[in-house]
C-alpha cells in the first residue's frame, strides 16, 4: 500500500493506512497521552486494524517500553519492515521514538530528533509530550521550555499547550509565568488535569495552602478517568498542603487510605504509579514525626514493593522504596536494590556515570537513613548537599524537597547544628511561607541556645499555620 491511499491524523498529517478506524485509534491515543488518560493501551488496537503501519507500530513500541518491555522488539521491527512506504511525518516519529528507546539512549541525541520533528511537525504535542518528560529526566527545564516556544504559536488555540508551557515555568521558578499559563490552560480546558497540577504547584510554592486545597478539591471529580499516577499525585498534593498547613493528620491519611491506596483496589491501576506517591507521602509524615500514625500502612507498603517487578522502572521510585524497605526492617531486600543500582551504575558509560552520580550517593544516603544511621548518610550526601543536583532521577522541585528535609534532619540528628541553620536559613529567603521549614529553624536555634531566636521562629510557625486555615 503507498502513500496515495492513506489518512491524515489529528494534526493533519499524511500517514500512510488505509484504515480510519486505525487513524481513529491512533487519534484517540493521542488524546489520551495528553488528557493523562488511562486507556492509552488503545494504541494496541491500532495495530491490529492495520498492523503495516508504521506510526502505530512505532507509537505502541514507546507505550509498551513501560507496560511489556517484552514485546517492543516486535512492534519496531513491524515499523521497520514498512519504513519505506511510510510518510515523511511517520519516519521522523519513527526517528524520534527510536533514539528514544534505544538500549544505549544518548539523550542529547533524542533529544535533537524530537527537536527536528516539532520544527517540521509542530503541532504534534504528544510527541512534544514526549521531549519535555525526556528533558525532565535530564534536568534541563530549560530545554522543554524552549522547545513549547518553538511551537507555541503554530498552537495558540490548543486545549493543551499552556499546560506543557506552565511545567518547565515552575522548574525554571518564574511562578507568575507559571501562573498565567496554567490559568490560561484551564480557561480554555477545564478538565485539563496537567494544568490544574500546575497551578496547585504554584499555590504550593506560595504557601496559599488552602487556596490549593480548594481548588483541587473542586477540580478533583474530573480525574476518574486519569492514569494511576495523575490521580494520586494530584491528591499527593492535595495531602502535602495539609501536611504543610498542620491540619489534623486524619485528613492526610485519609487522603492516603481513600485517593492513593485506594488506586490499586481498581483492576486497571498500574501498581508502581501508585507506590511513588504512597511513598513520598509517608517519607514526609515520617519526617515529621507521625511515624505512629502510619499504623501498618508502611510495612504493608513495603511489603509491595520488595517485589522485584516494581524496581528499576525509575531511579526516584528505586530510591524511595530503599528507603522504606530499610525504615521497616527489610534489610537485605534494600541492599539488594542498592547493590544493583550500583551495579547497573557501574555499567554506564563515563558520561551517563557523571551525571548519575548524586543519584547513587542519594540512594546509599537514603538506605543510611532508613537505618537510622545518620551520620553515615550525611557522609554520603555531603555537608553542602541541595537535592537540585538529584534532577536526573525523575522528580519536580516539589518532589525533591523531601530529599533536602532529609539532610536537615540527619545534619540536626548528627549535632550539625550550625550548617542546619545556615542551610534551612537559605532555603527560608527563597520560600519564607513554609510553617514547617520555621519549625526546623526553631528547633536549630532552640539546640543553639538561641531563645528570642527561637520565640521568633516559633511565632512565625503560629502564624502561618493560622493563616493556611486548614
């Protein structure tokens, strides 16, 4: 079959199929990935209405690399065996999902292909979608934005593009920015769920925590139909806004028992989605000592994800799970995780080792600490550690805090008094509304002898919590 008889997908570009309901398939996987919906497993069914072609077999390739490595190799070389009756537009998403994919991926040179495809195909924003994860994966917020501007105007009227525009705003800390975009986003799709997580990320950062709350709450009914992961993270957020506010911790682990756990209850949740932000959650209410609230939640936890078949699907996951196998007792299960991790690491080429390198030292330093061996993972992270340099293991600014309150503390469990103060001190001229980071700031001056300090500190606390409301 040539070109001559084939449809054109949502963006309007020529693919080469003879099928509609292929392209209809196709389209509505697109819109999946955008909408974070969790039927994106439709792609499958585009590859059984027309299993010749080439965007489909190569769009399932990508969405089976996390759902059935197993069975990639199949759908690139279906992609393959038809590449010469493809379209222009279908072979530059071939190129892009192919370096993205590659056993031995060379980011700079994916990311190039996906740069080259938006320049000729700009108003394709899942495979924009797809530069803007790999950049998170990088660190470089600064690229994602880059590449939204590229396409922004070829896209002005989009339900989705103010959305991907917000994110690397928010990573590149111009909050008003964000703000507009998001809002922008929302104006003209309401039940775009990326843009209503990227406004409560501007909430949060400007500790407006029930404005947060709210806003979520009321947004919260159109995200039955989001992936395992959306949904839980945009109650994660929800429950870290009222563990910054101090409201009672019922209303947190309620959240975690009816909105999180309660994900995996339903027969198309994706387990390990869900345990990344059940994770991130109890680490923070461990850290600020409601261990004895947990009840069994986390030894059920970690009994999850001892199983070997939620590991090694990203670092920050593997990282959090150390943790938690080492904080219940699970010894031998984290260094097993941890021994691998390294032995993986030392399989990586000198370029990737160099920047994976703090990933390890916080994976070693988070085993330490679930021990409740302090010192040794202070030694690990170092006495100038900031978890900005941890970007490439997969987390936003809001997810990588967690990691800098966990050097606060062991600097403070370890008598580092004076760097604790200076260190929490920084943070607090960035974000000053933080009821918790004045908490830590009392405590540093009460162990330094610092009464009016600490009075001070302590007013403050007083008054933010009053001023969340919640």
């Amino acid at each position: 079959m040539g070109v001559e008889s084939g449809r054109v997908v949502k963006w309007g570009y020529l693919i080469s199929t003879s099928s509609d309901d292929c392209v209809s398939a196709i389209n509505e996987y697109y819109d999946q990935v955008l909408s974070y919906g969790r039927e994106r497993s439709v792609i499958l069914d585009a590859v059984k209405l027309d299993e010749s072609c080439v965007l489909a077999n190569v769009l399932a390739a990508h969405f089976l690399c996390s759902y059935d490595p197993s069975r990639v190799p199949a759908r690139v070389r279906a992609a393959e065996d038809h590449l010469d009756q493809s379209t222009p537009y279908e072979k530059a998403v071939y190129n892009a999902i192919r370096s993205l994919i590659s056993e031995n991926r060379d980011n700079d040179v994916a990311f190039e292909e996906h740069r080259k495809l938006l320049a000729e195909y700009p108003k394709d924003l899942v495979s924009l979608k797809r530069a803007q994860i790999l950049c998170f994966y990088m660190g470089q917020p600064d690229l994602s934005l880059n590449l939204v501007e590229q396409i922004l105007p070829q896209n002005a009227e989009e339900s989705y593009i103010y959305g991907m525009l917000a994110f690397p705003l928010l990573e590149l800390g111009r909050m008003d920015d964000a703000e507009k975009a998001s809002k922008k986003a929302f104006e003209i799709n309401n039940r775009d769920c990326w843009a209503q997580h990227n406004l409560c990320h501007v909430y949060q950062y400007n500790c407006q925590l029930k404005d947060a709350v709210e806003f979520m709450e009321k947004c919260a009914p159109t995200w039955s139909s989001c992936s395992s992961f959306m949904i839980t993270h945009n109650w994660w957020h929800v429950a870290l806004c009222y563990l910054e506010g101090s409201a009672q911790i019922s209303k947190v682990l309620d959240i975690y028992d009816s909105h999180i756990w309660k994900e995996l209850e339903r027969p198309d949740a994706v387990n390990p989605e869900v345990y990344l932000n059940a994770l991130g959650l109890l680490l923070r209410l461990s850290l600020r000592d409601h261990t004895n609230s947990f009840g069994d939640r986390l030894n059920v936890l970690a009994s999850c994800v001892e199983k070997k078949e939620n590991w090694y699907i990203e670092w920050h996951l593997d990282i959090l799970i150390i943790w938690a196998l080492a904080f219940s007792g699970k010894l031998s299960v984290a260094e097993e995780l941890l021994d691998n991790l390294k032995s993986r690491f030392s399989l990586m080429n000198k370029k990737k080792q160099l920047t994976m390198q703090q990933a390890i030292l916080l994976a070693e330093a988070m085993y330490e600490f679930g021990n409740g061996h302090y010192k040794q993972g202070l030694d690990m992270l170092g006495l100038d550690f900031d978890a900005i340099s941890c970007k490439r293991i997969g987390a936003s600014d809001e997810q990588l805090d967690v990691f800098n309150e966990v050097y606060y503390s062991m600097l403070l469990n370890t008598g580092q008094v004076k760097k604790a103060t200076e260190a929490i001190e920084k943070r607090v001229k960035k974000t000053d509304a933080s009821p918790f980071l004045w908490h830590l700031l009392e405590r540093c001056y009460r162990q330094a002898g610092r009464v009016t300090e600490a009075e001070a500190a302590n007013k403050k606390v007083r008054a933010l919590e009053t001023a969340a409301g919640l």
